[in-house]
C-alpha cells in the first residue's frame, strides 16, 4: 500500500482530493490498478464543517454561527452526517481495491475490516504512551473509548473501488462541535441520546501532560503499520490522474458553493 501523509493548503483542496483517489482508480484499468491501494493521513489547520453526501445542511448545521466565525461548509462525496473537523483531529483515507479484496464489497465486512485496524492502530498508540485507555468498535462505524466516541467514519463505493475514511479526536477543541453542528436526527442506540458535550471525547484530555505533536506522530506510524503502507506517495503509478480528477473536482464542485448547499 502507498502512503500519502500530507495536507493540502485549502479543505476544498483536502475534500476533492478524497473524491479524486477513488474516481480515478476506478477509471483506469483493472489491471492497472491492481494493488495500488493507498493510506492518506491529513489534518485541517482550522475548523471546517463537512457534510455527508446526502446532508441537508439546513437540519445539520448551525448556519449562523460558522458564518459568524468563518467557518466553511463543504460536503464530501462519502455518506453519513456533518461532523466538524480541525486541529486536533487527524483524518485518515483508505483507497481499496476490490480486485484486491473481493469480500470487502459486503459493507459488513469493510466496515468490520477498517474498523479492526484502525481500533487496533489506536490502542497501539495509546498503549505505547500507557494510556490504559480501552479502545472499542460502536454502532456501525464509530471508535469508542469508555462510551465516548472519538472517530466517525463513512465511506464511498465505486464499480472496482472502495474510499473508506474517517476521523481520529485526539486533541481537537470539542466546544466547536456543539458551536457549529444540531444534535443529529438519527442516533446510534449506545448514544442514549447524549448531546455532543457529553457523547464526544479526545484521547488526549486537558490534563494529559502527553505532546499532541508526539501522539500524532506515533498514531500515524501505527496505522501505516496496520495497513501495511510503505511505499511513498511520489512512486504513486496514478498520482498525475488523481491530481487531474482533483482539478476537475474542483472546478465542477468544490470551489462551488452551491454545489455545497444544494441539499
């Protein structure tokens, strides 16, 4: 698998370059593609509500408030609810090749095959700093630690491809989920209709003398480590036709703000 540990200058850059990853792998070939799965790590320099596919932004999102305080509202093309993204908060991406991995087209089973190793990347870097924290799968997709979640994730399925992605709290300011979000319509029954002050967590709390910097570090090394992700983004075979399906993206729908809240 590559590796691909890099932020890109704008959350539009970011979100289209998601898109971008599973748009032109299923465009080429099968046999060109196959193999060519890829690990993307990133993280947002400021806050950013992001919407599901399918989102309607006018029961999701306090409007007012993110335009008050500047704060973007892009949609991304994997489903599921808005959630807010920024410091603190690494975003992860997994390119999948069905070729690769024909079981993983039940959803059941990608769910259950992420999940297990993301979960278990997490526990790695919490033990490695002696956390004690025991880190738990949730719902359909959701990382728990105690009966607090700290990772969402969705996913976007194509002919020959899957994009699974998802978020990583670990030391994000969480008063801006409640700031920029409602509390969502469909809950996970373990939520118990909690609101986000008290359903989200970081794995790093305000007293942990632990460096974000460092547990950042180590998180990232654990899940290259569960992906298997060594080789670097640069030997890419497709990286000149992501980066052109990021450009069209970008034209047509991310720098389009109607395309954003057309929903």
């Amino acid at each position: 698998m590559y590796l691909y540990n890099e932020t890109l200058p704008t959350p539009e850059d970011n979100l289209a370059f998601d898109e971008a990853l599973v748009e032109a792998a299923d465009r080429q070939d099968l046999n060109v593609g196959l193999g060519n799965e890829v690990l993307r790590l990133w993280e947002l320099s400021s806050p950013c509500v992001v919407l599901g596919r399918a989102s309607k932004w006018q029961d999701e999102v306090r409007w007012t408030a993110c335009q008050r305080d500047g704060v973007p509202v892009l949609r991304r093309a994997s489903g599921g609810a808005s959630i807010v993204a920024g410091p603190g908060c690494l975003m992860y991406s997994v390119l999948i090749s069905y070729q690769n991995r024909p079981s993983w087209r039940a959803l059941d089973v990608a769910h259950r095959e992420v999940m297990t190793r993301t979960r278990d990347a997490v526990q790695a870097a919490t033990d490695l700093f002696q956390m004690q924290l025991p880190i738990e799968i949730d719902g359909t997709c959701d990382l728990t630690t105690g009966d607090r979640k700290f990772s969402g994730n969705a996913l976007r399925c194509k002919r020959n491809w899957m994009l699974y992605h998802g978020t990583i709290l670990y030391s994000m300011h969480l008063a801006s989920i409640s700031d920029y979000l409602n509390e969502p319509a469909r809950q996970p029954q373990y939520r118990k209709k909690r609101g986000h002050a008290t359903f989200v967590t970081n794995l790093l709390q305000e007293s942990s003398t632990i460096s974000p910097t460092a547990f950042r570090f180590e998180l990232e090394r654990m899940l290259a480590i569960q992906w298997s992700a060594e080789f670097p983004w640069k030997t890419y075979p497709m990286s000149k036709e992501v980066k052109g399906e990021q450009l069209n993206l970008l034209q047509k729908r991310y720098t389009n703000s109607q395309w954003h809240r057309d929903r």
